[in-house]
C-alpha cells in the first residue's frame, strides 16, 4: 500500500495546472450531483407522486443526456473542451436550482431534461480534456484519480445531502419538503461554483478545422475507419452495462428505505460509503492493469462484483445488504477509467470527443429504457420481489456485458507505459 500511495503522490505532482483546475471544478459540481443523487427521490414523493413519476423523470435526464452527447461531442472537437465544459456548468447550475423549487410534474420533467442535456457537455468533453493534457503514461492513473474524486465528491455530497435534510428539520422545525428543498438548493449552489475554476484554464491545443469540410461527420466516419469501429464495439459493452445499470442505480436510495425503513441519514451514509470504497479501488485499479492487462483487469473486477449484487438483491439483513452493496459498487465501478483509458489510446485525437459521447450516450440510453422498467416492477411486484427481480436482471446483463468485452477485446495489445 505504501508503495500505491507513493505512485500517486509522484502523478498527482506531475500533472499540469489545466489538470489541476479540472479536478477542482469537477469536486465541486459531483458535490452538489451527490446532493441530488440521493435527495432528489425522496423530493418528487414529498410532492405527492408515486415513483412512476420518480422513473419518468430518470428516463427524461438520461434521455436527454443521449441526445445531446453526440452533438456536445462533436462541438467539443470542433471549438474545444474549455467552451463546452463552461457552457455546460453553467447551465446545469441553473436547471439544478429550477428542479429545486418547481412542483407540478411537467416542470419537473422539463428540469430534468435539461439536467441530462447540460450535463453532457461536461461529461463528454472532460476525458478529452484531461486526455489532451496528460501523457499515455499518465492516463490510466489520471483518469482513475478523476474518478475516484468524483467518488469522494459524491461521499461528500451524499452524507450532506441527507445530514441537512435530517438536521433542518429537527433542528429549524422545517417540513420534509421544506428541508429537501433547502438541501436540493445547497447542492445547485456547489454546482454553480464549478465555473469559477474552468475560467481559470488555459486551453493551449488548436483543433484543427480544415475549409474542405474535413472535420464534418461524414468526413470524420471516412478518415477514422478504425476508430469508428472501435468506438461501435465499445458502445455495445456500454449499452449492455446501462441497461443493468439503470435498473438499480438511480434508486439505490428507495431501495434500502423500502426495504429496510432506514432515515435519510442513514441512508446517506451507506450511499457515501460505497462512493468511498469506489474511490479506493479506483486508486488500486492501475496496480491490476500492471498485473493482468486493461481488459483483464476490467473483467476481472466487474465479474467479482456479481456475488455481492445477489446478495443485495436477496437478503433481509440489513447488514448483509450494506456489505453487498459496498463491494459491487466498488469493484463494478473500479473497471470504468480503466476502460476509458483504453478507449482514448484507441482513436485519434480528432475523434476522442466523439468516443465519449457515443460511450456515454449509448448508456445513458440503457437508463432511458429501464429506469421506468425498474420502477415498474416494483410498483408491481412489492418491496421484496420487485427489488429482488431488478437486481437480479441486472445482474445478468452484466455478466453478458463482462463475457462480451473479454470476447471482443482480449486481443487489443497493452500500453506500453503501463
């Protein structure tokens, strides 16, 4: 372990002050999405509606967020990560304080959408960005210490997130709706901060726009055969993991107060403690990838998740239920700036932009599709079964997913930096 710390305490000092700048800007607004992430259900069912609105407006985000991926990629190749990433913070601050007040369903829906659209220019042009400003070697190590900051904001976001809503209301004598409303509030404000340090980074790479309309879609499909086609088959391991994905994701929080009738406190906790164990095996991730390969590591990790998702899915012990819950979110997790880093090797500067946002937009359709689907059995079959059921399906499409990405990609030769 003391041999980990000291590799990353050697990265972290050679990162470049864009780098630096990024990493800040995206623990403020992952605090605030943690925020969300865990007080945002709990909200629409203090409005009165049943969690068939709560999976409308999942699907809404998420579909919004596949829709604008691709062209917020492509807009980030042409004009640059800094501009979209700055639009798209601002802009997501301001629908995260309109979701904060608004009531009737179609508002909320409204909000939503434009949450997904908003948040798609940060995501689709943050791994471009940190890519373009840190070298091969650097990136497997970079890109899991993003994501593990990421984990550490959402630690952060979800222990405040339902402390706040909790302590508000015992504390200044608050309703419920009142105290998530004040909650949601804080979380936009984090958020919004965001903006302050993107301003301050320095985008020095030119992205060359040709006037033979070279960098037009079709033109970009032409001259990047085989990076397209890498793109095409990463997108389906995607597409597979977001279909199980949004079956239980989004409402890990219903799931333990449905079943085990725990506090928003309580609950908050838990949540943060599976951002934490994620944040841990992000650091550790790269250590594997020396030993085994990227594409081993990735299987490896997400198929030793698998035992623990049953048993979420199955038991009554609430402390079973925890342990299960913080090791697949840790292990399943550990696997993602893994493969993003063998993604961005795998394609030419020009086209890394578009890799993300069709990864990502094919994903987030995977949460479009059964974010209602989960909700839905649910409603259907009751706390026990129903959660057992969307569990268990989910675990099934990532074991397909897990044997897919071996199949297809256990012939890509390793970095040589790593």
């Amino acid at each position: 372990m003391k041999g980990i710390a000291k590799e990353w305490a050697y990265q972290f000092k050679h990162y470049n002050k864009n780098v630096r700048l990024f990493l800040i800007a995206s623990v403020l607004s992952n605090m605030g999405m943690g925020v969300f992430m865990i007080m945002y259900n709990y909200y629409i069912r203090e409005l009165g509606y049943l969690d068939d609105v709560n999976g409308r407006v999942i699907a809404a985000q998420a579909t919004a967020t596949a829709i604008a991926l691709l062209p917020a990629g492509l807009l980030s190749d042409r004009i640059g990560r800094k501009k979209v990433i700055m639009a798209g913070a601002l802009m997501l601050g301001v629908s995260l304080f309109l979701r904060s007040v608004v009531e009737i369903e179609g508002l909320l829906l409204t909000g939503a959408f434009l949450t997904g659209a908003f948040m798609s220019f940060v995501q689709v042009s943050s791994i471009p960005l940190l890519a373009e400003n840190s070298t091969e070697k650097q990136r497997v190590h970079l890109f899991s210490f993003n994501f593990a900051l990421i984990m550490v904001a959402n630690v952060i976001g979800n222990g405040m997130g339902g402390l706040m809503s909790d302590g508000a209301r015992l504390l200044l004598d608050m309703t419920a709706l009142q105290s998530l409303r004040l909650t949601l509030l804080t979380g936009a404000c984090l958020s919004f901060a965001a903006i302050f340090p993107v301003l301050k980074i320095k985008e020095e790479r030119k992205l060359t726009v040709t006037k033979t309309g070279a960098s037009s879609f079709k033109e970009i499909l032409h001259t990047n055969r085989a990076g397209i086609k890498m793109i095409a088959l990463f997108a389906v391991a995607q597409l597979i993991i977001g279909f199980g994905s949004g079956l239980v994701i989004p409402y890990l929080n219903l799931y333990f107060t449905d079943r085990f009738d725990v506090s928003y406190t309580i609950v908050g906790l838990i949540l943060a403690l599976g951002q934490g164990m994620t944040a841990v095996a992000f650091m550790i991730g790269p250590t594997l990838v020396q030993k085994v390969g990227e594409v081993r590591a990735v299987v490896i990790l997400q198929l030793s998740s698998l035992p623990f998702l049953l048993v979420t899915a199955y038991t009554q012990n609430i402390w079973f239920a925890v342990i299960g819950f913080l090791f697949r979110q840790a292990l399943m997790n550990a696997g993602n700036p893994i493969q993003m880093s063998l993604m961005m090797r795998s394609v030419g500067d020009n086209i890394k932009g578009l890799a993300n946002s069709i990864g990502q937009m094919v994903f987030q359709l995977g949460w479009a599709i059964m974010g209602p689907v989960s909700t839905s059995i649910v409603l259907i079959y009751g706390p026990y079964y129903g959660w057992a059921w969307v569990f268990t399906l989910t675990c099934a499409l990532y074991l397909t997913g897990s044997i897919y990405f071996y199949i297809v990609f256990r012939k890509v030769p390793p970095s040589s930096d790593i």
